[in-house]
C-alpha cells in the first residue's frame, strides 16, 4: 500500500492511499523503486508528489534514495 500526499493546483495538500500493489519476493530496493516509479509515471504526478510514508526498513530507505 502506497500513501502520498499530493499538491493541487492551487497549492493545497491531498492525502491518499493511492495505489496497493502485489509484489514478488523478493522485495529488494530496486524492485519496489521500479514498481513506485511506474506508477508515479504512469498517473503523471511527478510534479505533484509531496511525500511518500513509509516505515524503516532498509530496502525502503534504499528505495527512497533510488527516487
């Protein structure tokens, strides 16, 4: 499950779950920075992404540093 927080045109802040996405193992920081980065692409919010919540693993913080 993905929760982002996006910016509206007008400046204002959306918090949303925004995608839940099935993943095979193993779920290495490459594997889920592709799976975020397609989506992310896909939906074309790029510009409108505000923050991504996650927890402390450190394939996560691996992730992050990938995006």
């Amino acid at each position: 499950m993905h929760h982002m927080s996006l910016l509206d045109d007008d400046g204002k802040i959306h918090k949303r779950i925004v995608k839940f996405a099935f993943m095979k193992a193993p779920h290495t920081s490459i594997a889920m920075f592709s799976e975020v980065l397609k989506f992310i692409q896909e939906w074309n919010i790029e510009d409108k992404l505000f923050a991504i919540i996650l927890d402390n693993a450190s394939n996560n913080n691996a992730m992050v540093k990938l995006l």
